[in-house]
C-alpha cells in the first residue's frame, strides 16, 4: 500500500501539476496562459528544492550504518604508520572530506576492497590454466590482488583530488575578481569571503565550500593569518598560496590588497590562457598517430580499392 507522504506520490504529483499546466497554457487564452505557466513554474520550483533534501536525506541515513562499519574497521585494524596516516589526512582533506573519522573510513575501505579482491583471486586462482594448480602461485595471486585493492582507493582519492584541484583553479580568477570588489565596497576580510563564498555556491561549489570555512575561521579566531595558511593546506594550489602570501603580507604592514588581488587574478587568467593554448599546440602531434592508424589507411582503401579490384579482373 502506498502512503500519501511517500517520495512516489510527491513525485506524481509534481509531473501532473506541470501537465495540468502545461495542457492549460495550450488551451486558455494568452494572458490566462502566461499566468497559469508562471504559478505553474514558481510550484513546481518550490517543491523541488523540498524534493531534493528528502531524498538527500533519505540517502544519507541509508549511507550511515555503511560508513560506520568502515569507520570501526579501520580504528580496529591499524594500518600504516603515523606519517603515511598524516598523508593520507592530508588528502583526503584536499578532495573534500574533513570528517573526523574519514581517515578511519579509508582505511576500512581499503581493507574492504583488499578482501574482496583477494577473494576473487582464490576463486578464480585454481581456473588458470597450467599453474593454477600449484598452492605457491594461488597464494602469490591472492597476495598480489591484495596489495593492489589495498592501493585503487588511493589512486581514486588522487583522481578526486586533481579533479577537485582543476575545478577551483578554474573559477579562482572569478573569486578573486569578486573579492576586489568587496573590498573595494568597504568589506572586511572576512565578510569579503563570506560573500565571495555565497556568490560561488552555485558554479563551484568546492571553492565556495573552502572559502565558507575559511570566513568562519576569520570571524571566530583571532589569528587571521593561520585561517588563511589553512586555506592553502585544505586546497594545495600554488596560486591559493600566493593569495595566502599576499593576503597576510598586506595585513602584516598595513598595505591596500585590492591591487595586489587585480594582479594575482590577471596572472592567474595568463597562466590558464598559457595552458590552453600549450593543449592547442600538442594537438597536432597527438592526433598524429590516430590519422596513421584510422584515417589514412581507410583513405587509401577509397583511393585504390577500384583500381586493385580492376586489376584482380584483368588477371583473372
């Protein structure tokens, strides 16, 4: 039996109500129609953000018990010494994830991953033709797939964390940008990023995130410059450190920032102006090789393919 307040009946609801008005905007006359469309459209927008959390929610309570037994094995199982635990911190703050336990979770997953491979090495470890019989290699191959489940969630974190990396590089220029402007408002520092912060939420939500804290460390703490070095910690660009450097210098001796921010985001559009046109200048020799092996021999094929079949009817 299906609930009223079940997700399936909100969500049938919402497309009926968008076909009611829909229908209606084809049928009724123009300023009926013109109505009707917008109090459909401002329902319909209204709902959905509603909409969303639940089912953000929802998917949160079906992840918690999932994370928790990640956590819990991970604290019960130590892996690693104490520096490669700060490194691994390290990173996983840099894609993102600054839970208390997130260390504790990763290493779970990785024990996880680790055993599941290991498994498919011993069931499939006998199926190998020749040596598959032989203790010795089933027990090398169970070793081996190990070791490689115990590194994929590392080499997938440094994937997040590149991606994560390119993402607010791309839109760091902007913020700075905006930051000028703010202070150029009379905003403090700190209401600055806040707002700067608010601005980016909706096209880069990572620099946004960063950028929220770094404002509560701002507003809260009293040593600014340590807000600020953990802002190039977390992300670990050169150019946030270079925002960092300029940033504290100019509250170390009392010098006007906004000159300093217009240039660091003229370097910052050069430098990705630079790469670009870098990627543009290796296109040739990469596609080099693809014309060789697609293109050319199937223009060949075209260009002498009637003449060979001529040939082969001449002779015969």
């Amino acid at each position: 039996m299906i609930h009223i307040d079940s997700p399936v009946v909100r969500d049938l609801a919402l497309v009926l109500l968008l076909c009611g008005g829909l229908l209606l905007a084809l049928i009724w006359p123009r300023g009926s129609r013109r109505r009707i469309a917008h109090r459909t459209r401002r329902t319909v927008l209204r709902a959905m953000p509603q909409q969303l959390s639940r089912n953000e929610d929802q998917a949160a309570g079906l992840l918690q018990p999932l994370l928790r037994s990640f956590a819990s094995l991970g604290e019960h199982v130590p892996v690693g010494g104490q520096a490669q635990r700060n490194e691994l911190r390290a990173q996983l703050v840099r894609a993102g994830f600054r839970e208390r336990r997130a260390i504790s979770m990763m290493i779970g997953l990785k024990l996880l991953v680790g055993a599941l491979l290991a498994l498919a090495a011993i069931v499939a470890g006998p199926y190998v033709p020749r040596i598959g019989e032989y203790f010795v290699f089933r027990a090398l191959m169970m070793g081996a797939s190990f070791i490689v489940g115990m590194i994929l969630p590392e080499i997938a974190l440094g994937v997040l964390v590149s991606r994560r990396q390119r993402t607010i590089s791309s839109y760091l220029p902007d913020a700075l940008d905006l930051l000028v402007i703010c202070t150029n408002a009379g905003n403090s520092l700190a209401v600055g990023v806040k707002r700067v912060a608010r601005e980016l939420r909706t096209i880069c939500p990572p620099l946004a995130d960063e950028f929220t804290v770094t404002g509560d460390e701002l507003q809260i703490g009293s040593d600014s410059a340590l807000a600020l070095r953990n802002l190039s910690d977390r992300i670990g660009l050169p150019s946030v450190r270079a925002l960092v450097s300029t940033l504290i210098q100019s509250q170390q001796y009392g010098t006007p920032i906004t000159h300093s921010l217009r240039m660091l985001s003229r370097a910052e559009r050069t430098a990705q102006m630079m790469a670009l046109e870098e990627k543009a200048a290796k296109l040739a020799t990469k596609m080099t090789m693809p014309m060789m092996l697609f293109i050319l021999p199937t223009v060949g094929l075209i260009a002498a393919g009637p003449a060979v079949i001529r040939l082969i009817a001449v002779f015969k």
